[in-house]
C-alpha cells in the first residue's frame, strides 16, 4: 500500500514532533546574565521579578529569583540590554549592559525600600575579573568583523587579534593542486595555545562547523565566507566550560545576525586584480592575470514588531587566479634522443607523450629542464 504525503502533511506532523519531544538542554551559544537580589541588608529577596529586556528587538524574558534570590539567564544574543528587578515593598532597579557572545555576566542587584513605581538606574560597567568563569576568551564584534579589510573576507582570520592565537604561517598559502592541504582541510590554520589547528571547535550558533579533517572550515580558496551574517563571535583559549566539549584546543563561537525593530541592510562589492599586486619570485616580466570580486547585499528588520523578526544575507565571490609554477621537464636534447649517456632512438609510440610536457624555458641541466608556467584557477561560489 503506498501513501503520499503532501507538503504541509509533513510540515503538521513536524511541529506535532517539536511539541511533543521533551525539553533538553542544549549547548550554550549565545550571552549569560545571572546574578542575585538583595535587600538593603544583604538578605535574599526570593521570587524576586527579573526582566531582561533585548533593546534591539524589544523582546523580554521574565524570570524569577529563586529562594536564595539568585537568577539566570543563557542564550541571549549579543547586543544592548536592559535588566530590571523588581519586588513588593522595593523600588525597581534598572541596569544597562552590553552582552557578549559567550561571556558570563554578574549582575547583582541590591534592592532599596520604596514603591514599585519608583525606578532607580545604573549603567554597569565590564568588570576587569570574570566572577563568573575561569574560561579565557575574548569578543570579536560585529562592527570589527564587517569593517576591517580581511584578504577573502575570512572572519575566523581575526581570531588572530588574540593573544595565544596564531596562524601556522607553513600552512598558509593555499593551491587547487596542493594534495596536502586537501588533507589538512583548506580552511584557515590557526593554533590556539600551542594547540593543532585539528584540535579547535568551530561554532556557529552552537553546532560544530568543522571541516571533513577537523580542521577551521573553509573552501578552496582557504576562506569562509559569510561575514555579513555574524553578530559576533568569541575565541576560547583556556578552560573551556563544560558546554561546549569536543575540543583540547581553542573554542571559536559565532552567533549569527537576526533582525530587530529597525530596518537595516547593505550593498557591497570588494574588487581585486593583479594591477596593483607584487611581482612573485617565480613570475616572468609580465604579472599573471588575476582578478577577484566579492559582492552581495544583506538586509534584516520586523515582521511584527517585539516579536518576530527576518535577516539574509548573500555573497558571491568569482575569481580568476593565474599563478607561475616551475616544473622539470625532458630538455630539448632528450626529446630528440640526445642524452648525456649516449644518443637513442625515440619510439615514434613515445613522441605523443611528450607533447605533454611543456618545453623548458627557464633553464637546462643535462637531460632536463626548468619551464615556468603559467596555471589557470577559476573559483565560483554563492553564499
């Protein structure tokens, strides 16, 4: 007996699933906030009112203090928050801070006797000691990911800002007929602490995007695009938490753009040719064509104000790479037959093969040469 299914059939029994599976807890991507409420002397206030109020989105998550007065709350997205405590009898407290993606704030709240109406501001400032974790890590933002000029557009290249990171300087050039970077993975190489590049976790909103090798992802080129799409992102370098695992090495965690209330977008375009480029060691007196374009457009704002919001973002990257290569090859003598041990007879069988092989042009020793040529890698790629 064969049933079809239709589209939104699937789509029914899919939320049935999400409704019906129970809650887990996943893996943290984004800021924390925690913290306690106190009255004036240093007591407890329990089932205390906390709200974290996203200002970019206007979306708010309403939390109660436990019976020590403590609070949580994970996964927030990075940007600009409001934090208010309120409770009967104590006049509300408001606090201002800027999320990290992947820092663990303390916020506490020391509550003063008064009305609910009344409201008392403070602006928190970031704290030189972590109270929360031992982990060491630092945010990239997302103004310095977009607007610093990056070869490729690569936004794990800047994890190098970093102290303790580094890129592995023997692994970074990148060639289509380099078999041993398609071994290593052609993303970025970078050590975190002395670490292998293999032994770092890549995270985009909390999912592992590591290459097929372990190693950072990228493509053939050796970049990762997508810059326009990252919010921002932190570099782990020492003990890592718990929650994020899978790693002896450095932990990278990016989250995502989303919309907000205000309508935001751009346009761009990133052009580079070999007009303006150095002359490699290998080159001949003329410089081989390049030419690379970067474009795309992203955009994102509200589908309904507070509540649902809409981001894309792409780019396209089209790039004709010429690089000089030298390679040994039979010299002219040899083709004929005219070796440095004595002359042979060239199988007339043999002849087509050596059309195979370009004529020397550099230079000749003996039986071979040097003959400098110029390959051809075209790339396309949508993002």
């Amino acid at each position: 007996m064969t049933e079809k299914w239709s589209f939104a059939s699937i789509i029914r029994a899919m939320l049935v699933c999400l409704a019906l599976s129970p809650a887990t807890d996943a893996q943290v991507a984004g800021g924390t906030v925690s913290g306690t409420v106190t009255d004036p002397s240093g007591g407890a206030v329990p089932n205390a009112q906390v709200t974290v109020l996203n200002q970019a989105t206007g979306v708010a998550r309403n939390l109660v203090a436990n019976e020590s007065g403590f609070y949580s709350a994970p996964n927030l997205l990075p940007g600009p928050y409001q934090i208010t405590a309120s409770a009967s009898g104590y006049a509300t407290t408001v606090e201002k801070l800027e999320v990290k993606v992947g820092a663990e704030t303390v916020i506490n709240f020391q509550l003063k006797v008064g009305e609910v109406t009344e409201k008392v501001e403070v602006t928190a400032e970031a704290l030189a000691i972590d109270q929360a974790s031992s982990t060491l890590s630092a945010a990239v933002e997302g103004k310095t990911i977009r607007e610093l000029p990056l070869n490729g557009r690569d936004w794990t290249q800047l994890a190098t800002l970093e102290p303790g990171v580094h890129t592995i300087d023997t692994q970074t050039v990148n060639s289509l007929g380099n078999t041993g970077r398609v071994n290593r993975g052609w993303g970025t190489q970078l050590t975190v602490g002395g670490a292998r590049p293999q032994q770092n976790n890549y995270r985009l909103d909390g999912i592992s995007i590591n290459d097929y090798s372990g190693g950072g992802p990228g493509n053939t080129l050796g970049a990762l695009l997508g810059v326009e799409a990252i919010q921002e992102y932190s570099v782990v370098s020492a003990n890592p938490s718990g929650e994020y695992g899978k790693t002896s090495g450095g932990v990278f965690n990016a989250v995502t753009r989303s919309g907000t209330n205000a309508l935001h977008g751009s346009a761009y375009e990133f052009h580079r040719n070999s007009a303006l480029d150095a002359r490699n060691f290998f080159d001949g007196p003329e410089l081989p064509p390049f030419r690379r374009h970067q474009f795309g457009v992203s955009a994102g704002g509200p589908v309904r104000k507070d509540r649902t919001f809409i981001f894309g973002n792409y780019e396209g990257l089209r790039e004709a790479l010429s690089i000089t290569t030298l390679n040994t090859v039979p010299s002219l003598a040899a083709r004929a037959g005219r070796l440095t041990a004595g002359t042979v007879t060239v199988n007339p069988k043999v002849v087509p093969f050596l059309s195979l092989f370009p004529l020397p042009n550099v230079r000749e020793t003996g039986d071979t040469g040097i003959a400098s040529v110029i390959q051809k890698n075209v790339s396309t790629e949508n993002f």
